[in-house]
C-alpha cells in the first residue's frame, strides 16, 4: 500500500499506484461500480438458500470463509494465526 506523500512506486519496470481508500474520493461512482459488481452473488446466494447448494457453484464457493464456527479460508485463517478447517470435511 502505498501513500498521498509517496502514492507511487515501480516494480520491475511497472509504476503501481496503491493508495488506501480511493474509491471514497468519488463515493456515488465507487457505490454503483461495488454494487454492480457483487449484486449478482446477492442474488444467486439468496436463489440458493442453503450453503450446500451455493457450494455447488464454484463463484460462491470460492467466497465461504467460515462455516459452522470454522474458517474455511486459508488466508483468513493465516492473517488471524487461526486454524483452517477444509469445507468439504464439514458438509
């Protein structure tokens, strides 16, 4: 992540701009972009009803981090020093 007072660096030959927090500069836009883009696992999470069937659809799948008290995300777990339990031995 990068800065205001140092918003850019290069790396192998490619300048990166990674300052925290820019889609707060432009809220309504950075609103509807969000929501356009996550409206239609709402939709299918809601059409699906039961974790089983959204397990079954390889998008939502990929979104379960925890399931019955256990995290199921690998890098959840790491950024919390927690345990990961696989998925599927919890169905």
């Amino acid at each position: 992540m990068t800065t205001h007072a140092e918003p850019i660096y290069e790396e192998e030959g490619i300048v990166h701009y990674c300052v925290a927090n820019m889609p707060g500069a432009v809220p309504h836009t950075s609103t509807l972009a969000l929501t356009n883009a996550t409206l239609p696992y709402v939709v299918a999470i809601a059409a699906a009803g039961d974790v089983r069937r959204m397990a079954q659809d390889g998008a939502l799948r990929g979104g379960i981090n925890t399931y019955a008290g256990h995290i199921t995300n690998e890098q959840v777990a790491l950024a919390f020093g927690l345990p990961c339990e696989r998925f599927d031995g919890l169905l």
